[in-house]
C-alpha cells in the first residue's frame, strides 16, 4: 500500500534565523498547529473515469479569442462559451439584416474556429435580440435584452435560430447550446414566463434542425445570475417544470456563481449602500465569500431537480470567479489559491462542467471590467492561470484521503476531511487547508496542496512572503517501489508564478519532502519513477532551452578564442 503523509505545521524559527528559498522552516506565530493528510495509491480505479477521476471538464471558459490560443491549449481547456450575438455587427453591418432576414455567421464562425483549434468544444449562447425584433421595450432599458420573440416576430425568430443552427451544426460541427444569459438579472426584461416562452421556441426549433441533419444536441439554460450566497432556486425550478411538461430537452442546467457576490472588490465602497462592517473590516469585503459555495450549491440545485425524475441533465456553472467586476486580489496568489480551492469543491459536488470569466484583461474598457482575466493584457499568465495549469497536471484516477483532525483543526462544512478526491479542513478562522491526490501513467503520483486564505486582515493576499498565514508542510511518501523517483516542486506564491522550485532524486520504498506554503500558495508535487517521461512547465523549459543556448554559445566563443590563439602560435 501506497501513503502519502502531509504535516501542515506553524513552527516558530529562531530569532534572527534566515531559511533559503523553499526550505521548510519560516517564522509562524501563534502555536503549532498540525494537519495531517494520508493518501492510499493503492486505491485508485484505474481506467474507470467519471466520478474517480480528476475532472478536466472544470477547465471552459468565457471570452476567448486568437491572441489567447497558445496559452488555452496549454490548460487543456474543454470548452469554450461563446456568444451568438445575434445583435453584432461585422465588418460595420449588422449580422442580421431584418429586411431579407438573412444571417451573416462571420462573426459567430471567427470565434467558433478559435475554439477547435484549442481542443475546445464550443458552448453556443443563444443571445441578444437584433434590434428589429426587439418588442415591449422598457423604457431605459437596452433593447437587445427584451423578449425576440413576440407576436408576428415569433416566426422571424424560429427562422434565425433555425439558419444559426443549421449552419453551425452542419459547416461547424456544434453540439451545444444554452438559451440566453443571466434572463433573471441585467440581461432580461421579460420576465420569468416570457423567458420559458423562449426556451420552449428555441430548443424546439434547435431539436428540429438537429433531428433534420441525423445529430444530438445538448440544450440548456437558463444561465442564471442570483444563486450565490442563499440561493434562489425559482427560475432553474421553473425551467425544469417546464421542460417535463412541453416535453422540449433540458440536457444541462447552468447558473454563474461569483463567490464575492453580492459585492463587487476593493474599488467599490458599499458601506454607502449596505451599512458599516465590522470594525477593522474593508467595506468591500463580503463575510460570505467562501469557496465552499461550489460545492454547496451545486448540491442543492441537484436535490431540487430530483423533484423532476424523468429529466437528468448535467450541472454547469459557466460563469465563476472571485467577482465579475475588478477585484485586483484576483491578479494575485488569492486568484490561485482560489481557482484551485473552488475547482477542489467542484470536484467533490460532482459538478459536471465549469467555465471561468474570463480570460484575458482588456485595455480599452472600463476599469471596472478590468482584473478579471487569466491572462494579461499583453497574454502574460496570472497566478489563477498557473492554478488551471497545475489542475490539468492533476490528470488521473484520484486517490482515498483522510485528513487527521488535531488541535485548532477542524472540518470543513463542504468537503470531507477523508474521501476518495479533493479533502479540506480549517486551522484557522480564514483558512482552509485543501488537498487533492492522483496516480497517472508509469506509477508516477502527483499531490496538489492549497492554502486559501478567504480574508487576510493585513490587506496582503499572499503577495508578501513569508506571510502570517504560512505553514510548514511536510510529505512523506511509503510504500514506493525499489527504484529511483525523481521528485518535483512547482510553487505559485508571491515569490513563484508555476516554476519548478525544487527537485530531487529519491529512492523508494519511502520518500519525505518539506517546504513552506505561505497564506494563498499552492503547491504541487510530482512524484516520477526515474524511467518516465518527464512533462516541462512551459516557463521552466524556455529557461532550460535559454540556459542551453548560453552555455553553448559560450562554449563557441572558447573553442574560437582557443582555436584563433592556435593559429597566432
């Protein structure tokens, strides 16, 4: 039997003591606290997929486009959630010309490229209105938002949804749609009942073009907005009724959850609206906030929709992140050390799919839609990138844990502290120690340690380190075979963007490694029989190629030299 032993501990080093990179002891303060997690190896379920795997279909996204290829392909993303905008323009004409009624797919068919050229499966979202089907428009609202399908429109409408899907079926090999966005929130003004009106219209018309060219679909909605902190489960509950009832499909149910809601980041002082905080706590912080929300809710929506037995769709939240509007913690270790905490609670809920928003930061918008990317704006990776990186490492069959409850530990209300997947506890009033483990191909073992900090009262976030929340951790792996391991480190801290920090040669049966993990880090580490094939981080090949053409162009300016001195003697 295979064990993997991690000891998370506060140590306080000796006064003036200085620790080396990546060593294991730095300064922590109020007492030891000890968290102990077990892996048993020997407990995977080779070859066996869904729920015993890491799931790679947590990896969509929102927003891509072609300057952001090379780095999607990287994090293996699996879809792509991608805009109709039936409402667009290209080229400086409106996609839809309501005259001839006829549809110009460019502007649609540049993005659904982008997405197979990454490996990803498009997510077509069905929206907004063309301006010349919008009808019953509230005054100041936008009129793309009102319902398209209305009266003597309604035929306009099945025409285009129909020419949409027949063409992105057929020329572009599209098998997924989701009927509108957010219609519960800015992007809606119709109101619960026209919005099931639509979904009816919509999926029927897509059911039919489907059926015509001999392929399966997957339609679902409704893309809702407001479940975060107490959810509100009318629309999902509504769509599901109606489904059973017109008899029309309902593959999926997908909802956006931003664990910050309902406020908005540091550039907002909500105290205005919602009264003081605590003494001493930032008037945009949200006490809510808590990346367990991923999986509790993706467990009640589940036991809603047992309600409706004939229908099993997959559960997708496809939009996620710390907020939807600029939060600068997001651009830093908090981004990771979130990204890869909430991926932990999907997993563990057995959410189906996720898709983050989004992926690169843009320049000629609003500051407020600004510190939301993975990417920046010139493509470089943020840390919550490295985060998508290391969880596609995670690849392979997941592996038994347990977490040891010792003093000042305690579990967390949404995750086990010992099942076969992701396990979490807390050892503080803010922190969360989480762990996931797997086993891939040749035996190599890999163990993804996460240390989110939900609130730092410093203001930090995990770009200052050492910080108060560092932990000692200790892993310790038995039962190896008798061979040689090598044994990798990747850190993403404040110090550390994804690179290798540390490596190793181990020989089995039993193997130890110590480092530090600051407040927001994440660690992961790799454990590879020495006969297997070694998998770069991007960043840590290009600076081995770069060592190598120094070193070689080093070694040519000594052969010249030497070779030039020769000739003079």
């Amino acid at each position: 039997m295979l064990a993997v032993a991690v000891l998370a501990c506060m140590v306080a080093a000796p006064a003036g003591a200085a620790s080396p990179p990546g060593s294991a002891s730095r300064a922590g303060e109020g007492g030891i606290q000890q968290v102990k997690l077990s892996v048993n190896a020997s407990s995977a379920s080779q070859g066996s997929g869904g729920d015993s795997s890491v799931n790679e279909n947590l990896i969509g996204v929102n927003q891509i486009h072609a300057a952001t290829e090379r780095r999607l392909r990287a994090i293996g993303v699996r879809w792509a959630r991608i805009d109709v905008s039936f409402q667009g323009s290209w080229k400086g004409k409106l996609v839809y010309n309501c005259a001839t009624g006829s549809w110009n797919p460019a502007l649609l068919d540049h993005t659904v490229q982008v997405a197979h050229r990454i490996g990803a499966t498009p997510e077509l979202l069905i929206d907004y209105t063309p301006p010349c089907l919008a009808s019953k428009v509230p005054p100041g609202t936008n009129p793309n938002y009102s319902p398209p399908d209305v009266g003597v429109d309604k035929a306009k409408w099945d025409h285009l949804v129909a020419a949409m899907a027949r063409h992105e079926i057929a020329d572009e090999g599209v098998r997924v749609f989701e009927v509108w966005n957010e219609p519960d929130w800015l992007f809606w003004t119709g109101g619960l009942g026209a919005y099931l009106q639509l979904y009816v219209n919509t999926a029927r018309t897509l059911e039919e073009v489907a059926k015509s060219l001999h392929v399966s679909i997957e339609v679902g909605g409704p893309a809702v907005a407001d479940v975060s902190v107490s959810p509100d489960l009318t629309w999902i509950d509504a769509l599901a009724a109606t489904a059973v009832r017109d008899h029309v499909p309902l593959d999926f149910v997908s909802w956006h959850l931003y664990a910050n809601d309902p406020d908005s980041g540091p550039p907002y002082d909500l105290c205005l609206i919602e009264g003081p905080r605590s003494p001493g706590v930032p008037c945009w912080y949200n006490p809510d906030l808590s990346t367990g929300s991923y999986a509790r809710v993706t467990r009640e929506i589940r036991v809603a929709l047992s309600a409706y037995p004939s229908l099993h769709p997959k559960l997708w939240i496809d939009e996620w992140n710390i907020n939807a509007e600029g939060d600068p913690r997001q651009m830093g270790p908090f981004g990771a050390a979130f990204v890869d905490s909430a991926l932990m609670n999907a997993q563990a809920a057995r959410l189906s799919r996720m898709s983050y928003y989004n992926v690169i930061d843009a320049t000629n918008v609003s500051l407020v839609y600004q510190d939301t990317g993975m990417l920046l704006p010139d493509g470089d990776p943020t840390p919550a990138y490295e985060a998508f990186l290391f969880w596609h490492e995670m690849a392979g069959a997941m592996l038994d844990s347990r977490f040891s409850l010792g003093s000042g530990v305690s579990p967390a209300s949404e995750i086990d502290p010992r099942a076969k997947g992701p396990v979490e506890v807390r050892d503080g009033p803010y922190e969360r120690m989480a762990a996931v483990a797997s086993t891939g191909p040749h035996g190599t073992v890999r163990v993804l340690v996460d240390n989110f900090v939900r609130y730092d009262p410093g203001g930090g976030y995990g770009k200052i380190d050492p910080n108060h929340h560092e932990r000692d951790v200790t892993v310790t792996i038995t039962g190896l075979g008798s061979g040689q391991y090598r044994t990798e480190r990747s850190m993403i801290d404040a110090a550390s963007l994804g690179q290798v920090v540390a490596h190793s040669l181990a020989g089995g049966p039993d193997a130890t490694v110590r480092f530090a993990l600051p407040g927001e880090g994440v660690s992961l580490l790799v454990f590879r029989p020495v006969n297997a094939t070694i998998r770069w981080h991007p960043a840590t090949l290009v600076a081995w190629i770069m060592g190598a053409v120094m070193l070689a162009a080093l070694l040519g300016l000594a052969l010249s030299s030497a070779w030039k001195a020769r000739r003079l003697h």
